[in-house]
C-alpha cells in the first residue's frame, strides 16, 4: 500500500523538536492532494525522514491525534482523516513551519497579481526600490466558503519573479517562496492589531462596515537577513484566534 509523502524541514535546534515536526507534518496534511494517500509511513520512517529519535515522532504524532488530524491503529498503522478539522489554532513557539501550518487548509483565491509603487507605510522595509509587486488573495472556510481573510504579499520584483501564482491558490507564500521559489526564509517578524474594516475589506470580507478586523503585518527574512516578502493579512475578528506560547528559561 502507498504511503503519504510528507514535505521535509530544516529543524531549529533551539525549539522543541517534537513541536516542529509536528508542526511541519500538520502542514503537510492540510496541504495534502485529495488524490494522495491517507497512510503515513511508520514511526521509524517518518523519524529517519526528520532525522529525529523514534521517542520524538512518536510525540508529535500524539499531538497531532489529539487534534484530530490523524488516527491510529494497531498493527494496521497511522492514518490522515479524510475530512480533518479545519481552523484549529496554531500555538505560535517561533518557527517558520508553524507559521505555514497556521495558514494551511483554507480556499484561497488569487485576486490579483501586478506591479505597484511601494506603500510609504512599508517603504522602509524596502531600500533603494521604487516598486514591488503585489499578490492579493482572499480566504474562504473550505466547509461553509464564507471569506476569513484577505491577505496582500508585497515582494521585491526579483523574488516575485520566481513565485508561481498558480501555487498561491494551494499554499501559503512563505511555502511557495521557501520551497517552490528556493528563497532560505529564515525569520518572520509578526504584529497584530485591532482595526475597523475599510469599504475594500468590508466588501471582501462580507462583514459590515467599520466592523473589527484584526490586522496582521508579517515581515519575512531570508538567510541573508534581507526583508523578502511583507504581508498585510486582514481577517475577520469572529473568524481569528491567535495563541502563543512562552518558556521561561531553565534558572
């Protein structure tokens, strides 16, 4: 019988390993192809995949049942469910992967792609650049199809170049830029406020005017530490749960 193919991360040694395992294979389950298989591979084989002890598959795929996401059986094997839950919230510990798992699983549709002067509110993320090119997508719930967000990537025309749009309708930027597009996202830099919907995002969103809208501006990094991808995601405030967890360090 086949087996589902998971994507493959780079782990940051100074996060939980268990954490970013299970948060990479959750990506990779929301993400997955109706036509790929439902079993995954064994503990061993999926441990060998993300280079991490048996013990630390074996609690990510405990986390990971215990959302919902996958079933499993004994002496028969692990399993993805076929209509896995959607809109769980993410806690946020600080790696990339949990930022594409956060944005995994919604219907997104490209509204635009084009060409544009570069926002004075953002200009100085972007030096010495007259334009970027802008992708807009909107977000809707697969199961009821009402729109959860709507979201603008604002990237250098260099790095735009190489992103398939096509893609953008199945994944999150951050995926397509890091691997679709081979940019090395290092670091994303998040802020969240409390808005009122504008008539633009009002009509998008399908909500009333002046209504609460969480506003999130995230700001990508690469390998290099320069600035490669700013979103301005708008969603809905009924729709958005945003949770994260500190450690404190060991005294």
């Amino acid at each position: 019988m086949s087996v589902f193919a998971p994507d493959t991360v780079e782990l940051n040694r100074k996060l939980p390993l268990w954490y970013q395992v299970s948060q990479s294979l959750r990506a990779s389950i929301l993400g997955r192809r109706p036509q790929e298989p439902l079993r995954l591979p064994t503990e061993e084989r999926l441990a060998g995949h993300y280079g991490v002890s048996v013990l630390t598959m074996r609690q990510a795929l405990k986390e990971l049942e215990t959302e919902g996401l996958i079933s499993r059986h004994r002496r028969r094997g692990t399993f993805i469910e076929p209509d896995v839950p959607r809109g769980t919230p993410v806690p946020l510990l600080g790696s990339v992967d949990a930022i594409v798992a956060q944005q995994s699983g919604e219907l997104s549709t490209l509204l635009a792609r084009q060409r544009t002067g570069v926002p004075p509110e953002v200009a100085e993320h972007f030096p010495g650049l007259d334009e970027v090119v802008a992708f807009r997508r909107l977000r809707r719930d697969p199961e009821s199809g009402e729109p959860t967000n709507w979201a603008e990537n604002l990237l250098p025309p260099d790095i735009a170049e190489r992103v398939d749009a096509d893609l953008l309708e199945r994944w999150p930027m951050t995926k397509v830029l890091r691997d679709e597009a081979g940019v090395a996202v290092r670091r994303i830099d998040n802020t969240v406020q409390a808005r009122l919907a504008d008539p633009g995002t009002a009509r998008l969103l399908e909500v009333p005017l002046l209504s609460p809208i969480l506003h999130c501006t995230g700001i990508s990094y690469d390998d290099r530490g320069r600035i490669v991808d700013v979103v301005r995601i708008h969603y809905r405030g009924d729709r958005f749960s945003f949770a994260v967890s500190v450690d404190a360090d060991p005294r």
